[in-house]
C-alpha cells in the first residue's frame, strides 16, 4: 500500500487537491482510500470526500500526530482488511505535522507499506501572512517536506508566484517545488502527481512535537440539527455567505490579519452547499457539492483562526450562525453533546 501524506496550514487547498488526486487514481484503476484528520469534535470534509464516491474515514478531536495515534492505528488497520486500498491518502489537520505522521505510521506495523515523499501545500496567495502570524509553524511545515506545492495561483500575479517560489527555494532547497491551482486538474498537477510515484525517505530529527501547542491557534466546532423543509441550495448558499461575511468582520475586529480555515456544510439530503473563509485577505466562498445522504438535515461548523482567543472564537461562530438561522427563519437546535447556545429559532 502506497501511502501519500499531503500536508499543509489551514485552509492551504488539501482537500481540493486531494479530491482531485483521489479521482484521477481512481480512473486509473487504483483502489483509494482516504483518512481525514479534523482538529475539532466534529468533521466536515469527510462527508465532501464521500460525496464524491470516494471511500473515506474521518478522525476528529485532536491531531493525528499528537492525540489520535491510537485512533489513527485502528483506522488503518480497518481500511486495510475491508478495503484492501493500494493507495492511503492521509489529510493531516493543518495544524498537524505530516513528517511526524509519516514517522508513526511507519511503526505500526502494517505489511507492505511504502510512503511517497511528504507534501506540504503552501497557499500562494497568503503566504507572508502566514510566515507573520505563525512563523515557527510554518517553517517547519516547510522545511520537512519532500513536495512543496505552490497552491492558488490563479490568485496571485507572476511576480508574487516568482517571490514566493524562490523563499521556498531557500527555505528547503532540498525540495521538489510545483506550482497549481488544485481546481485545475491540468498539465501543472499532473506534473505534481507524477511526483508522487517517488519514494519518501525523509525521516523526522528529534523528539515528537505537539502541533497544536506549536500552532497556537484556536478552534471550535459543532453541529446543528436542521429543519431542511422548504430549503434551496440558493437560499443556502446566501446565508452561508452573509455567516461568513459577519464571522469574518467579528475576528477581523480582534485580528485584522488572521489566517485558518472556517468551514460551514448545511446537508439538505443529496444537496450539500459548503462555505469556507480562510483568512482576513479573501472575501467567503460558497460552493454546492453530491452529498451522500446519510446524514441529512444538519449543519456542521469547524472554525481554526490565529490569534483569537477560543472564548472570543466561540461566542463569533455561536451568535453568527444562531442570528443568521433566525433570520432565515430555519427551525434547528444544538446536536453538539456539550451543547452550543441558548437560542432557539422559530420558523415563520
């Protein structure tokens, strides 16, 4: 089993690169699995993967490489015996670090595992923001990989694709450096996939780092129970840009320049309409997805942001989603175990 690892800081284009490398080995016959890593309670991108037909498992409250190794363990193991994949692609939590994972999975145990080298994705649009807002991060991000990936340049001119392609140069000239845009499954990332029929063989120096105390980022998460009667993907979608949009003005007022990843899915049973902000310099995006239907009648939130105190994030992300549900006039409670607000919207 090929293993591929595909690292990056929040809201650096993971998971769109890796719906776009998981489909094409699957055209090409492969069996692919997928293993997804959330820092919060609970997971959105899981259910993306698995509405796009592709076999994926959701690991969340932690990071794989600190406090979900064991979890990690048995969820290898279990794709292994039902599935029987040639292809693992693991998406650590970006805040995780992808040598560290790699060096784990090693010791596991599992018969005939090979690993492709370790990829970092770097985010071409905001990368001085990251280098100012989680400096020591994102450095060893960085420098521990094999692949630098420079994503989202359809964001940036050519001189700041040259300047940022020529600091990862010397920040970890040992690297292979690709640029794309992970929406484009053009000549660009086929040139990247290519790559990854390497062999890895970086191996981690020193002893093992918690990520999530190295990141000093804040995070929350949570799930609402939805009454999805009378919904269009339409409808949706402009509530979940208004949400952003306030999010994003709220955090701004405590952090002008913050950067992660804030991910809102509102499932409507084969509709599932996905919002993302990743930081203070891009306006919200909203985008409407397969579902798989599993889980209908829900929304899921998953916020990660620099320089935000989890109090602060959590009272933003509470009242801007409660506020915008009443507005909409959407009927909905907490399905969160530890509960989330104390306001109940009512339907007209």
């Amino acid at each position: 089993m090929k293993v591929i690892i595909i690292g990056g800081f929040l809201g650096s284009g993971k998971t769109t690169t890796l719906l776009s490398l998981g489909r094409h080995m699957v055209e090409k016959g492969h069996r692919v699995a997928i293993i997804v890593n959330e820092i919060g309670e609970v997971g959105v991108d899981g259910e993306t993967l698995s509405g796009s037909g592709l076999i994926a498992k959701e690991l969340t409250s932690g990071c794989i490489c600190c406090t979900l190794r064991i979890s990690m363990e048995y969820t290898l193991q279990t794709l292994e015996e039902e599935y029987d994949p040639d292809v693992l692609i693991i998406e650590p939590t970006g805040i995780a670090l992808p040598l560290q994972i790699k060096e784990h999975v090693a010791l596991m145990g599992l018969s005939d595992l090979s690993f492709a080298p370790v990829v970092t994705i770097v985010d071409a649009s905001r990368f001085d923001v990251e280098l100012s807002q989680v400096p020591k991060f994102i450095m060893t991000q960085i420098e521990e990989a094999e692949i630098l990936c420079v994503n989202k340049i359809d964001l940036v001119d050519r001189e700041t694709l040259v300047n940022v392609t020529g600091r990862l140069m010397d920040l970890n000239p040992d690297a292979l450096i690709v640029e794309f845009s992970a929406k484009s499954a053009d000549a660009l990332f086929m040139r990247f996939i290519d790559l990854l029929a390497g062999e890895g063989t970086a191996r981690q120096v020193g002893e093992n780092r918690n990520s999530i105390e190295l990141s000093q980022v804040s995070s929350y998460s949570g799930k609402y129970s939805i009454d999805t009667h009378g919904l269009d993907c339409d409808s949706v979608s402009t509530m979940l840009l208004r949400l952003l949009e306030e999010i994003k003005e709220k955090i701004e007022h405590i952090n002008p320049l913050f950067i992660g990843h804030v991910k809102i899915s509102l499932s409507m049973g084969k509709d599932l309409v996905k919002g993302n902000l990743t930081s203070s310099q891009e306006r919200p995006s909203v985008e409407m997805l397969a579902s798989p239907g599993q889980d209908h009648g829900h929304l899921k939130f998953l916020s990660a942001v620099t320089q935000v105190s989890k109090s602060d994030l959590m009272h933003i992300i509470d009242f801007a989603i409660s506020s915008n549900l009443v507005r909409a006039g959407i009927i909905y409670e907490p399905a969160n175990p530890r509960g989330l607000i104390s306001i109940t919207g009512t339907k007209n």
